[in-house]
C-alpha cells in the first residue's frame, strides 16, 4: 500500500477555501453537513485549519487579492493533499473571467485533483464528485 | 491610551464563510476598537456589467451574492424599467413577489441557523437548515435552480408558475408553518439564549441614523423602514401585510425581527398564490424594444435590507454605467458601535447579528490608467469627487 492509498483510506477532512466566491457554493457545501445530505456519514467533516485536512475545496474565482493566500495555505497543508475546484467560477473562472481582479482560475495557481463544475453544483454532484475521486486514488 | 492587544480574525477563519479580515483591538477581555479590512472577494462586477447587454446583466447581479441571488436582479429590473417607464403584467408581478419572499425565507433561516453556529448552540443551526430544504426544493421545481434561479427579464419573468404548481406550494407553506413555530419558540422561549443575547450588541435609533443602516438591523432598533412599504413596488401594494419592528436593538431583537418577518412572508406569498388563481392566464413579460438613454433607479428589499442600483443607458443596447450598493456596505460598519466596549467573546455574535454579507459588499475604490499602471485617482479623491457630484445633482435637480 503506497502513501496515497494509505492517507486517503479513512476519514476525510476537509477544509473549505473561499477564494473569491459569490457564497452560493459555500452555502452549498454547509449545506452537505445539515441532516438532508450528511455527509458526516462519509466519515468527512469541515475542519478549521487546514494542517487538519485531507481535502481543500476551493470555491470562487481567485482575485488578486487572495492568491498569495491560497498558495500559502497550499504550502501549509500536509501532503498528500488533494485539491477540489467547486463550481463554474473555481473550474474556469466562469461569469467573472473577464473581470480585471481575476487571477487565472484554481488550477493555474494550484494544482487540482477534481473539478465539480454547476452553478452552483448540487450538493447531490460535490458528494459523488469527491466519492469518485476517492475511488480514482 | 492603554496597552493594546491585536486579536485577529481572517482572513481565512473557521468562523467565516467568506474572506476577511477583522482586527479586534482589546484591552484585556474588553475590545477596544475594531478595524476591517476588505477586498478579497472584489470580482469587478459593475465593470462586466458595461460589457453585457442589459438581458445579460440579469446573470451577473445574480451572482453578485448567492443567498440573495433575487433582490439584486430584482433592484436592476426596478432600474432599467424605470428608464422606458414599462408596465409590468399583474401576473409577473406576483411571480416576482412570490421568489422575493420564497427567498426572504431560506434567507433568515439560513442566518437563524448560522447565528446559532456562532453560539455553538448547534441544534438550531441543523433543526433551521434541515426546514430550510424544502424551501429549495421548491425553488427547484419552480426555476430549476436551488439558488440562481434567472427568473428575472426586463419587463417580467422568464418562466410562469404552472397550476398544478399552486397546491404544491401551498403545501409547502403548509408545512413549514409549524416548523417555523418550533424554531421560533426555541429561540424565543429559550432561556439560555435570553441570557446570551440581550443587551449585546447594542444598536440604538441614533446609531442607525449615524451609519444608514437598513433593513432588519434598524428595524431591530425600532427604525421603521421598509422599501416594500415605503416605495412599492411588484406586488407589495396589492398584498395586506405590516413591517414588524423591535425597540431593543440588540442580538435578540435582531432574530425577533427576522423570525417574525417570516410570518408576514407566508402570508404575503399565500395572497400572491390567489392573485396569481385570479390572473388566470395572464401575460408574464411586456415587449420592451429598447432602452432610451437616461438614468434608471431601482430599489429592493433584500431579506438584509435595501438594495439599489443605478444604471445609466445611452441607447445602445448594454449600460454604460452599473452602480450597485448592498445592504450590508451600510450595515457592516455598525461593528464600531455594536463591538466596541463589549467583550471579544460577544464580538462574534454581534457581528453575525447584522448579517454580513461581504461578497455583496466588496469594492474597490482607485482609478488606473491599465496602460500604464499609473495611478490617477485614490479613494479619498473619489470620495470628494462624489460629494461634488451629489451637490451638482442637488442645485440641478432639487431647485424647483
């Protein structure tokens, strides 16, 4: 069993990364932890730090601003770490890419695991997106 | 002055959704003054807006901010219609009011929920997020989308609420009424929250007055404003309903509002479902050709409070210039006095309590030529030019 298999084998905490969003995939990402969808029962749960997490989910597209930022949380999360894009804005920068504080979409700043495009994607399509990532490692 | 101590919170902070950055200065428990610092989150929408024709512009407020993806549309339609004076069918009008509410509910549920969070009181936030569901999935089968829903078009909506859609949404409304009566009463009848709440956070009239803040917030400290009384517009004349207002002005009050304006929405959604019973049929766009130049006001209540949008049109077929202001450009700085001489434990809720809503609220305040990366103008400067704008408007305008 290589590193990969053995880090992603059990519980997977996830940290949650605004990066320049519009809240409707955050709300929708909260919205996994509520009764309807639960995604406790995955084993998964939203940490506050990211040196917890297995998981980062980006949200948003990156501006400026926040680029230093989420290259610097990247660097401080423990490898191996895998990084989802949710929603339109996160995958390709979407409605705001013309936009003069964007800063290239996630992954020309990061490297990204999964792409969960929709906007903003049900929480239906982020669980199975990241149930299939987790059936890939 | 005494020794100061920085509490940080943010940019990137369990406790916010969003990013940024809040700097808490205390003297021992007791916070001093706080700072906030803004700008990750500023996407340059109004400067997309230019380019997007004016049917297009509908798919840009609405992302401006997700939970209150109607108001903002719902802003922009009342300005672009004012400009050509269209007359809006009696049937879109009800449609129109019927999302406003449907989404001033998951609105205040979701706050309800997250105010709970922050109190770490964790069975409201589930028990409020859990009713809130169903008010999605209605909003589903109704759009299409559980929350850009893109019902709104120059002169009406896009989509009609179908007849056999009216039973489903009553049943909704149904349903969730003795729902929302066990949120509230354990809000309302709790104990432990009157103990936490009351008297934190503290908004009086004059505070109001002195920021401009709207909507619940000076509702909650028994400033009577309302945009759907005040300036009318959709359906909100047709329709029989009161604007509840509190007197305390702290945390409590705020969710007494909120919880209270829930009752007026279903029933203000109930009178549009008969409305819509007796415009059988009825058209739900008017033809609009095109915009003639002019300037083009529109207010909206958002479940946060007053949005207004200006947009100047001069013929051609996108705006030339889109100016947005949220609810919560006026609402957030009420930190000063709501924090200030509190405790950092009580900081949190009292900044929770106005609902922030910080991707509304991003800007960004500089002019550069982009050719050359020089600098021409800074906020100060524009802050001066803008005064000197409104008292040109004031002697052109308000002399006769």
């Amino acid at each position: 069993m290589g590193l990969k298999e053995k880090c992603f084998k059990k519980s997977l905490w996830l940290f949650h990364f605004s990066a320049g969003s519009c809240n409707n995939c955050d709300i929708e990402i909260l919205d996994c932890l509520t009764p309807k969808f639960d995604v406790e029962r995955f084993g998964m749960k939203l940490v506050g730090s990211v040196r917890h997490a297995d998981v980062i989910l980006v949200t948003g597209i990156v501006t400026r601003k926040t680029r230093e930022r989420l290259k610097e949380i990247y660097k401080q999360a423990p490898k191996p770490v895998v990084i989802v894009a949710i929603g339109a804005c996160a995958c390709t920068g979407g409605i705001f890419a013309s936009g003069y504080n964007f800063d290239g979409p996630v992954d020309k700043v990061v490297p990204v695991n999964a792409y969960i495009p929709g906007c903003p994607p049900k929480p239906e399509a982020m669980l199975a997106g990241i149930m299939k990532l987790l059936n890939k490692i | 002055m005494g020794k100061r101590t920085l509490v940080p919170i943010g940019p990137y902070h369990p406790l916010l959704e969003e990013p940024e950055f809040f700097k808490l200065y205390c003297d021992g428990e007791i916070v001093k003054e706080v700072v906030w610092e803004t700008g990750y989150n500023h996407r340059s929408i109004e400067k997309i807006c230019e380019s997007k024709t004016f049917e297009q512009v509908f798919y840009v407020v609405e992302r401006i901010c997700g939970i209150c993806s109607t108001s903002h549309p719902f802003a922009y339609a009342n300005a672009v219609e004012s400009i050509p004076g269209v007359d809006v069918p009696i049937r879109a009008k009800y449609i129109r009011t019927i999302i406003g509410e449907l989404e001033r509910i998951h609105s205040h549920l979701l706050w309800v929920g997250l105010a709970g969070h922050f109190l770490g009181y964790n069975t409201v936030f589930m028990w409020a997020w859990k009713y809130r569901e169903p008010v999605l999935d209605m909003f589903e089968i109704i759009t299409g989308n559980r929350n850009s829903y893109a019902m709104f078009t120059i002169g009406g909506v896009r989509r009609d609420i179908k007849e056999e859609q009216y039973p489903q949404l009553e049943k909704l409304l149904d349903e969730f009424k003795p729902k929302l009566d066990l949120i509230t009463g354990a809000v309302m009848d709790d104990p432990v929250l009157h103990a936490r709440l009351k008297g934190v956070g503290v908004l009086t009239a004059e505070d109001i007055h002195d920021f401009g803040a709207v909507g619940p917030v000076a509702r909650a400290s028994g400033v009577d404003i309302d945009v759907r009384r005040d300036d009318p517009y959709a359906a909100y004349d047709m329709v029989d309903w009161k604007v509840i207002t509190a007197q305390a002005g702290d945390v409590f009050a705020k969710a007494e509002v909120r919880l209270l304006e829930l009752y007026e929405s279903i029933s203000i959604i109930r009178q549009c479902i008969e409305g819509l019973k007796k415009e059988k049929g009825g058209e739900i766009k008017a033809k609009v050709k095109e915009i003639p130049p002019g300037i083009g006001i529109g207010r909206a209540e958002a479940p946060r409070g007053e949005v207004f949008h200006f947009v100047k049109s001069d013929g051609s077929n996108s705006p030339v210039r889109h100016k947005v202001r949220a609810p919560s450009f006026t609402c957030i700085p009420t930190f000063r006095r709501s924090c200030v001489g509190g405790t950092i434990a009580d900081a949190a809720i009292s900044l929770a309590a106005v609902d922030p809503c910080y991707c509304c609220t991003e800007r960004m305040a500089q002019v550069y030529n982009y050719s050359t990366g020089k600098r021409i103008m800074n906020a100060a400067e524009l802050i001066k030019l803008s005064q000197k704008r409104t008292e040109e408007f004031k002697t052109k305008f308000l002399k006769g």
